[in-house]
C-alpha cells in the first residue's frame, strides 16, 4: 500500500498541482494585498470615507464605534464589510488568473491541423479519404 501511494504522489500531475497549490497561495496574498492596500482605499473615498472593514451590523442591537470595539465587546455581528472585500479580492484573483491565462494561452504554438483530404461516397453519403477507390461502408465502385 506504501508502494501504490508513493506512485501516486510521484506521478507528474500531482506534482504539478502541489506547485500550483503553492505558487496560488502566494499569489492569493499579493490580490489580497492590492484589494486591501492599494483598491479598496480610493474606493472607500469615493464613496463618503467608508472603510469596507468597518462595515457592519452589530446583531445585539448596541452601537460600537468600530468592528474592533464590537469584537471586544463580544457582541454579535454580521460583518458585511469583509464580505464585500472577499468579493472583491475573488473577483480580482479571477480576472488576473484568466489574463494569464489568456497571454500563456497566446504565447503557445498552435497545433497544426491535420489536413484530412476526404470525399463523399455518392451511395452512402459517407467520408472517404480521397485516394480510396472502393468506399469501406457500403463497398460500391468509386470514381477517382
């Protein structure tokens, strides 16, 4: 059993996603970083000074100044104001895999197409290739 998991953790693909699972982590730290630090502020400012952070909806029906405040109150709250940033930062990790995805994508050599040169049996209305002199499906004579 020992033998049969170590094939399977060594094999190519698993491989792959481990780096990918790792290099996706980190790259989930830089968007989270730019949705935070660098998008969320001017956004916040265009909107009347709102801190998305800050945005919440204390379940027990006291006002607190602040998240912080309410947390340390042990009060209950929804905390819609992360949520909208978790949206945002999913969004932004969407759009940047697919862009990357796309130049990857652009950079790759296409695969040439197979030129299949075929013709249609009159008979039977199938694909031949085009050297055939009897059709294979329903075995009539075929002009050439």
């Amino acid at each position: 059993m020992l033998k049969e998991f170590k094939e399977f953790a060594m094999k190519g693909n698993m491989l792959d996603l481990a780096v990918a699972v790792i290099i996706g982590g980190a790259f989930g730290k830089i968007v989270t970083s730019l949705v935070n630090d660098i998008l969320m502020p001017p956004l916040g400012l265009l909107l009347g000074k709102v801190d998305f952070t800050n945005l919440y909806i204390s379940l027990s029906g006291t006002t607190y100044d602040s998240l912080d405040a309410a947390k340390k109150a042990g009060a209950p709250t929804m905390n819609y104001g992360l949520f909208i940033n978790n949206i945002l930062d999913f969004a932004l990790i969407a759009l940047a895999v697919f862009l990357l995805v796309k130049q990857i994508n652009r950079f790759k050599k296409p695969e040439p197409v197979a030129v299949v040169d075929n013709k249609q049996c009159p008979y039977c209305l199938s694909d031949v290739p085009a050297k055939a002199t009897r059709c294979p499906f329903c075995t009539s004579q075929l002009e050439n």
